[in-house]
C-alpha cells in the first residue's frame, strides 16, 4: 500500500505546481499590458522555479539524470532501498515564484507615462508564449489527475482482493 500513496503525494506535488505554474501564467497575460505604477516599475515576467533543480546546477548530467527509483529487498515486498543512496530523504520538489526582470520600449507619444523621445516602458510578455504555456500546465494538470484516478482505482481493486 505504501507504493500507492506515495504516488498519491507525488501526483499531489505535480497538482500544486501545475496550479502554481496556471496562477503565474494568468497573472502574466492579465498584466501583459500595463503601464508602470507611480514609481515607474514595470510589472514583471513571473515564472514558477522548480527549487531543488536550482540547487543541483552544479551537478554532472549523470547526476541529473540519475532515478531514485526504489527497489525491493530480498523479501521481495519488504523495505525498499533507493538506488541514488539517499533512503528517507524527502525529495518531493519545491516550488517558487520568480519574477523575470524585462521590459520593452513602445513608442506612443500620446501616453501621459511616455518619456522625453514618446516611448513607454511595458512588460516582455508574449500572449502566445503565455498560451502555450498555459496549454501545456493544464494538460500536465490532467495527466496528474488521471494518474491519481489510476492510483486511486488500483487500491480500491487491491482492497477487493
């Protein structure tokens, strides 16, 4: 049974970060075209960092690419061993928001906020990339759901027997 609830807490993780990531986007594409504030500040880019990729940066490739992926003991369904050495170690990813410091000049002299030459700082924010990004978080969002479904009938079915 432990098999199925930790792919319960890892489906949970990927639910929260594809909703973290979803947020961020819809923050991005409501702010995409806003002026700056009072003081001049331009709303940033945000993006959704996975912390413990941040951490590894200094890793080799296969290190990078190394699974920890559990095996069994000689009892067969007794403990299980992680194969990258780190047995007990929580290694569910953490997720931050980051601002992405961009800006881009337009050029309407017509705005009050425009500068001496008529250009206007305003967010680097492709719509586009917002959407394809937003496309792609909601698919990985419903990939997660299914897996927990899966997990979900699996134990019932484990139950029954």
């Amino acid at each position: 049974m432990d098999g199925i609830f930790t792919a319960l807490r890892t489906n949970m993780s990927g639910l929260q970060s594809q909703m973290k990531r979803l947020n961020a986007i819809s923050e991005n594409i409501a702010n995409a075209e806003t002026l700056p504030d009072e003081n001049g500040k331009v709303y940033q880019r945000k993006l959704v960092v996975d912390e413990s990729a941040k951490s590894a940066g200094s890793a080799t490739f296969g290190e990078k690419m190394r699974l920890s992926i559990a095996q069994s003991s000689g009892k067969h369904l007794g403990g299980t061993k992680r194969l990258d050495g780190a047995a007990g170690k929580n290694n569910y990813h953490q997720f931050s928001i980051e601002e992405r410091e961009s800006e881009k000049l337009v050029f309407d002299p017509t705005n009050p906020k425009a500068d001496a030459q008529g250009y206007v700082k305003v967010p680097d924010i492709n719509i586009v990339e917002e959407m394809v990004d937003m496309i792609a978080a909601s698919r990985a969002y419903e990939a997660n759901v299914t897996t927990m479904e899966a997990a979900k009938k699996m134990a019932q079915s484990t139950m029954r027997i």
